[in-house]
C-alpha cells in the first residue's frame, strides 16, 4: 500500500515538473501544486516505516497532533496562500459555477475513511474540489440575496476562533469579554439603554426571532416554562404582509402556531397600513382573543417574505425592502402594553449611513432587535444577534440552574451570568471574535460608507437600465440597494405576462450559468421581476456596466434562438 502511494505522488510530481506553464498566474499555481505534492510525499514517509512489509504507524498515539509539525505547518502556509489568493483574485473566477459531474462524483462517491489521508492531500483536494464551486457571494457580482462577502480579516479571525476553540456558553475567559463588548456596541449603535445581559450574538436572525418571541411570550405568560401554552389564551402577533419567514418559524418552534399571526397589509411603499393595525388589535381583543406582539420590519429582504411565499394579493410598486413606521408602531405598541420586536435582519444596519439613517427611526424604541452581521457588515457565516431593551427578560426566559454548571467567585467558573443562560445553547462558538474584529480593523464610518455606496450603486444600475426603456421595465422609486427589473422584448407577446415571466427566468438562468453574474427573481403583483440586491464592498461601478452589457447580448441570443426554432 506505501509503495503504491508513493509511486502514485511519483509519478504526479514528475508530470507537474515538467508541465507547461504559460504566465505568472500559472506559474504560482503550478508552484503551490508542487509544494502541496512534495508536502504529501514527505507527510507519507513520516507515516510509514521504511521497512518493504508491512507499513507500520509511526509511535504518535497520544494525539491527533502532527508527527511533522514543520511539514505540517508548510501545509498551513500554503493552504491559507490558496486561501488568500482565491479572495485577491476573485473577480478574474466566474461568479458561480456549475459542478462538473466528475466532481460531483469524487465527493458522492467516497467511502466513509477508516485510514486518514495526508494533511497535504486532504487541503488539496478542498482547493480543488469545493472552494471553486462555492455559492459565490465573496464574488463583487454576487447580487443574489442579501448576502455578505466576508473580509480577510474575517478569515482570519475564523482562524484563530478554531485555534482557541472555545466553548462560548460560560465561565471566565476571554470570548465572554469579547461577546459582552460586541454587545454593548450595538446596544450604543442601536440607542438601547444600557445593561449588562442585554443581548446575544446567535447565528443568525432566525435564531435571534425566536430568542427575541420567547422573551416577549414568557413575559406576558409568567409561568410558561412550567405550564407550557396549553391552557392559554390564544396569542396573537401583529406584523405585516412583509414580515419575513423565519418569523412564521418562529410561532410554530414556540407552539403558538402559524395562525397566531395577524397579517396587516401594505401602502404604496410597502409600509404597514398603521389605521388597520389599530382597528385589528381592536377586533382581536373584542373576539377574545390575547395580542401580545408587534413586529416591525427594517430594511427586509423581500424575496423571503410571506407576500413572496404565499403569493398574498398585496398593493405596491416597489420591492426594495420594506421599512416600517417604527416610530408609529412603538407609540401603539406602548399604549397597548405590547411587545415591540423589530425585524433588521439587513437594513437595521442602514444607520451606519447618515444619510439614510432616519428610516431606522424609532428603533430605539424596540423591546427587541434581531439582525444579522453576516449580511451589511461583511462578517462571515454564521453570526446574527438579538438586543432585548430588559436583559432581565433574556434571564427569566432562558436561564436554568444545574448543579454542574453551577458558577463560582473564583476560578473559571465566574463571569456570570453566562451567555447559556441568555440563550438555547450551551455549546456555543466564538461567534463574536469575527465581528470585533471587523468593527477593530474597519470602524463604523467606514462600514456605514459601504452601505451608502451600495445604495448609490443601484441608482446607477437603475439609469443604466432606463438607457433601454424599450426593452427594459424598471421598478421606481429605488429607495435602497434593490433593483427590481422585468425584460419584455417587442419580439415577444407582451400581453402574454405568463410568457414574458418565463423569458426572464431564463434569461436569469443564462446569465448565472455564463459566470457573469448571479441576481434572483421575485415577483410584483405576481409577475416575475429579476432582482439585484447589492451587498458588496467590492462592487464597483464597472461591474454593472458589464452586467447590463451581458444582459443584452444574452437576450439577443436568446430571442435568436426562439426565432430560429419558431422557423
């Protein structure tokens, strides 16, 4: 078995020595592929004896440790280079990528390992079969969903979270310092009263949704935890027609069921109709009925609203992500004694940019806030984060006494309370690290002006796009950083929309798979519109001349193509 796998790498290294290399760019990946094959060569001789029977196991048993830590710290190198290198040239790779059926295969058709493979080769084949083809929001024309495309300083901080590989749930160490501090600054960037337990960094806004609804349940129903919602009344949230999903998750997780919700419609700028949340929370209290939440949307990303997934009949002539009258809303939800939760998952961070920040306007106002860092603050997966204004009612609703994790005054276990006790999981990571470190290495200035140049990008793609008012239908007013657009060709039955929804969707397709760049669709008033959301710190004014250039060339040949099978 040695000698074949030497032979093998043999016979690799020696094909690589000799292989043709064009330019420089080739000229270092052919570097970083020799290093990695000579790497394994000599992670396989430290495997083995050289003895020519039977291979034995070299005398490491009291760990998963290196046998060669310098061999294996040359690998570490080299696979953070590829890394680095994928970030620094990732505008020269297509933005997403089919996976080859060869590749497919190589991954699906693996045996389950009962013998570890080298280092070298294990990272090899990452690099080769899956960073590659990867979903491609790192890329500056990933313009699909509200997605982050991460910094290098977020790579590195990832790095050092596995080093540490700390369990964030309790005790005295340096990732409760780091997870407090996340805390308190978005606590001050939000206007939240000051507290010590106000908030927890989850995975993402799903997570923080059901956090931020357990703590208002249990506050209206003081002894849920031990009775459960059996008995009770039936509860009812208020939110509206552009709520997102994860809040539907949320009450059925909770128990409450999806039927707890009130749906309000939406004006002309997709805002809650205030006048109809009043008359409902009226009627709901008349019928017996127990409202008990109001959920206000701040910046949603439409694509994942119940309007989309329901195809509710709603008014409007924008789908740019919806941002209620928080103002409003508190000041009802106030005199109704009701919880005020505010879903942000993106736009809540539109405060960052003084100029667009009065939209967030009564946010501070909010018994609690759920947003991701993952989206507009370029953090990588995962990382989100719940504030509630009382950090007491995080506390009574999650908190849970075991003698073995039972906190001291001194030694380890002090610190509290414990992030375990503000949330659902004991085993938590070190999400925080990645996002004091973006904060440290960017300042919020500089990522507020990142999120005032993405909205002023879709301006300009919008104008773009009104240079072939013929072809092109844009969605006005573009009041954020989404473009909604629908191509409706002379060539075509314009009348027909269901034919018309059809060629966009593949137009969509063509343009995804030509590497170009990746949009998504939505619909407005149920006909399908493309939509380019920007979330990129990348992104630059070049890239939308070259997607709108790409988009016509696509839909000419396209129309070519139905004209020629039509004949």
């Amino acid at each position: 078995m040695a000698h074949t796998e030497f032979g093998t790498l043999l016979e690799q290294t020696s094909k690589k020595l000799y292989e043709v290399v064009d330019d420089a760019h080739s000229l270092d990946e052919w570097k970083t592929q020799m290093v990695c094959l000579i790497n394994e060569i000599v992670q396989l001789k430290s495997l083995y004896s050289s003895t020519t029977t039977i291979p034995q196991r070299c005398t490491n048993t009291t760990s998963l440790d290196p046998v060669d830590w310098s061999s294996a710290k040359s690998v570490a190198h080299q696979t953070l280079d590829a890394t680095l290198n994928c970030i620094q040239t990732r505008r020269d790779k297509p933005v997403w990528q089919p996976i080859p059926d060869d590749i497919r295969s190589v991954i699906n058709d693996e045996s389950l390992p009962k013998h570890g493979l080298t280092l070298a080769k294990v990272c090899d084949d990452v690099c080769n079969y899956v960073l590659p083809y990867a979903r491609g929001n790192t890329h500056p024309r990933f313009w699909g969903w509200a997605m982050g495309e991460g910094t290098l300083g977020g790579i590195l901080a990832e790095m050092l979270t596995a080093t540490i590989n700390i369990n964030a749930g309790g005790c005295t160490h340096s990732a409760v310092l780091v997870e407090r501090k996340v805390i308190h600054w978005m606590r001050q960037i939000f206007g939240f009263p000051k507290t010590e337990h106000g908030g927890i960094v989850v995975s993402g806004t799903s997570m923080a949704t059901i956090v931020a609804l357990a703590s208002a349940r249990r506050r209206l129903l003081t002894n849920v935890r031990e009775d459960g919602i059996v008995n009770a009344p039936r509860l009812i949230v208020y939110a509206s027609t552009e709520v997102h999903m994860c809040v539907i998750k949320a009450l059925e997780l909770l128990g409450m069921g999806s039927k707890a919700i009130h749906f309000i419609s939406v004006d002309h700028d997709f805002r809650m109709n205030i006048d109809e949340l009043k008359a409902a929370i009226d009627d709901d209290q008349k019928n017996g009925f127990l409202p008990f939440c109001i959920i206000g949307n701040a910046g949603m990303d439409v694509s994942q609203t119940v309007s989309v997934h329901f195809r509710l009949s709603i008014p409007g002539t924008v789908n740019t992500g919806a941002f209620d009258n928080l103002s409003e809303i508190a000041s009802i939800a106030r005199t109704q004694n009701l919880w005020f939760h505010v879903d942000g998952a993106f736009g809540s961070l539109i405060i960052l940019d003084p100029q667009r920040r009065h939209l967030v306007h009564g946010i501070e106002q909010a018994d609690s806030l759920a947003f991701d860092f993952h989206k507009w603050l370029h953090c990588p997966y995962d990382a989100g984060c719940v504030l509630i204004r009382d950090g007491n009612d995080l506390l009574s609703t999650f908190s849970v006494h075991q003698s073995y994790l039972a906190n001291t005054e001194r030694g380890c276990a002090g610190d509290k309370p414990w992030f375990c006790d503000l949330g659902s999981e004991l085993s938590r990571s070190f999400r925080a690290l990645k996002v004091w470190v973006t904060l440290r290495e960017h300042g919020t200035i500089k990522l507020g002006e990142k999120i005032g140049d993405n909205c002023e990008q879709a301006q300009y793609l919008g104008s773009l796009l009104e240079k072939h008012a013929s072809l092109v239908r844009v969605i006005r007013p573009i009041t954020l950083n989404i473009v909604n657009f629908r191509v409706e060709p002379e060539e075509l039955d314009r009348s027909n929309e269901a034919l018309i929804d059809v060629f966009n969707n593949e137009l969509l397709a063509d343009i995804q798979i030509s590497g170009i760049a990746v949009a998504s669709t939505t619909r407005i008033h149920r006909r399908l519109y493309i939509r380019v959301c920007i979330i990129s710190h990348r992104t630059v004014l070049e890239d939308f001349d070259i997607f709108v250039n790409n988009l016509l060339d696509v839909c000419r040949t396209r129309l070519h193509n139905l004209n020629s099978s039509a004949n």
